[in-house]
C-alpha cells in the first residue's frame, strides 16, 4: 500500500514526425486541422446554412382601384348590393325553418334479415369431354381384324395396302 505506481509517460513524448516530411509543410496543416477541429468541436458550420431571410413588406399597391371606371364601379356596387339582399333572404328563410316545429319521427322497422338457403352451385365444366371409345377385347379384335381383311378383298385393295391399314 506504501508503493504508488508511476504514471506512464504522456503519448506526446512520443509522437514523432515521420520521415520525410519537413517541418515548413507541418505549420500550413496544423492551421486547416485546427481549423476543422475547431468546427467539429465547437460546432461552428464552416459555411453558413441557406435558411429563410426576412423578407421586407412591400405596400400593397392600389391603383388598379383607381383605374377602375365609373360605370365598371357602378356595377360592382349594384352586384355588392345584390349580394346582401340574397344573403338576407337566405338567413330570414334558414330563421324560418328553425322556428317551425320539429316533424315527428315516424319509427321504421327494420327490414327484416331475408335468410337465404341456396344449394350449393355444383362445379360444371365449360366443356363436355368427349366420349372415351370402349377398347375392344382381344376376340373381338381378331374378328374386327378378319372381317375388314374379308372387305378389302372384295374392294380389290391391294396386298401391301391392306397390312398398312390393318
């Protein structure tokens, strides 16, 4: 408990430059890297953010009023004053039908729930098959076989013909 450990020699000792770099070249870096760090640490933007800029009011300008002819002034006046007599009319006929009692509701049933009992719709094919051609067994073969052999005798077919068909 008595023995206190030494603290281990700073990590600045022992940076060293490396070779082949002058120490004219090092100043001009340290000053952009100080720079940089300087903006990373503190936080300052190197540039500055486009954000909104006030922007000064303008007076509305009013001459197109003035341009306005006498007789284009009329009709806007009369339109103007047509304009509240319909708004007028509007809210005496709006007080009138809030004034007036309220109908009675007359109470509906409810249409009642139709309950549908369907047969269920059996799959159909959109085409018929066609009918399978029963096979013939072996002696009904061999008899189908003699007797068409018997016919292309009678036709006259000739020999080489007639095994090509059978």
């Amino acid at each position: 408990m008595g023995v206190k450990p030494e603290p281990l020699p700073a990590l600045e000792d022992k940076i060293e430059t490396p070779l082949g770099t002058t120490p004219e070249s090092i100043p001009v870096e340290e000053g952009e890297d100080v720079s940089v760090l300087e903006s990373q640490i503190l936080g300052v933007p190197k540039r500055k953010s486009i954000g909104l800029r006030p922007i000064a009011e303008s007076k509305p300008e009013e001459p197109l009023e003035n341009i306005v002819s006498t007789k284009a002034q009329e009709l806007i006046d009369e339109s103007k004053h047509r304009a509240t007599q319909s708004e007028e009319a509007e809210v005496t006929e709006i007080s009138k039908e809030l004034s007036n009692e309220p109908k009675p509701v007359i109470a509906r049933k409810p249409p009642p729930i139709k309950v549908i009992n369907r047969k269920p719709r059996r799959r159909q094919r959109s085409f018929q098959p066609a009918k399978r051609a029963k096979r013939l067994d072996r002696s009904r073969h061999m008899e189908y076989k003699y007797e068409v052999r018997k016919l292309l005798e009678e036709i006259g077919v000739s020999e080489e013909h007639r095994s090509s068909l059978l």
